[in-house]
C-alpha cells in the first residue's frame, strides 16, 4: 500500500496537475498488479493517494513508468514553482497480523486475540482482556 500527500503551490499548480495527473492513473489502471486507489483533499492545496497493489514489486513497477517519472519530476524540478511539501509511505503486509470476519484468512469467525504483540524487548505481549479492578 502506498500512501502519500503533496501540498501544492496553489491553483495554478493545481490545474496543471490534471494532464500529467490522469495520464498517470490511466497508466497506474492498466498495470498488472494494480487493485485499487483513493485520492483525498486536506485542503486549500494538499491532495494526497492511498494506492494498493497485490504486492511491492508492482508498486515499485509503477513507480519508473514514465507516466509517473514524469509527473514526480514535475513536481520537484522547478524549485517550489509547483509544489512545496510532499510525503510519501510504502506498507507491506506481514504474513502474522489480525483480522475478523469475513477477511479473516482461516475461518470466519468473530474473536480477540489472546495477547497483543510483543514490542521493545517483551516475549509475549500482555493479554487483551484484563480483570476488572474492584472498588
């Protein structure tokens, strides 16, 4: 999953951005491996995408199409003339995680987990459901 957000200069930069900015989902649509994506205002001048691909390679196949080389090189070759901020996070799927239902990938059931998941130097995280204190 790729999540990323660019603030761009202000509307004129905005309104440049469409060309450039469809020829890339067109392209992105097209790729093997592509499943889905969303874009979101935070505005006046922010727009950023949640994209999913089946997996890191197609992301990273997408990412040196020149469709998208193209639009990122846009944004950045000029200075701040058409964006000033931009961030970008790539998310893998573990193959441990934890789900409910129908995504669920061994049953369907509805259920806790047991213990949360160990950070820092703990062997085993501490149990979800803890006893009620008493007053």
């Amino acid at each position: 999953m790729f999540i990323g957000a660019t603030h761009y200069s202000g509307p004129r930069s905005l309104l440049s951005l469409a060309r450039p900015w469809l020829r890339m989902v067109r392209t992105m649509k097209r790729m093997d491996g592509y499943r889905w994506h969303k874009v979101y205002l935070q505005g006046p001048f922010t727009l950023g995408t949640i994209a999913v691909f089946a997996d890191r390679e197609a992301l990273m196949r997408f990412a040196r199409t020149s469709a998208h080389r193209d639009l990122m090189c846009w944004m950045t070759d000029r200075g701040e003339r058409n964006g000033t901020a931009g961030f970008i996070r790539i998310f893998d799927a573990q193959p441990g995680g934890y789900s409910n239902g129908e995504w669920r990938a061994e049953g369907r059931e509805m259920a806790h987990i047991e213990e949360f998941t160990p950070i820092g130097r703990e062997e085993s995280g501490p149990p979800v459901h803890r006893k009620a204190k008493r007053s």
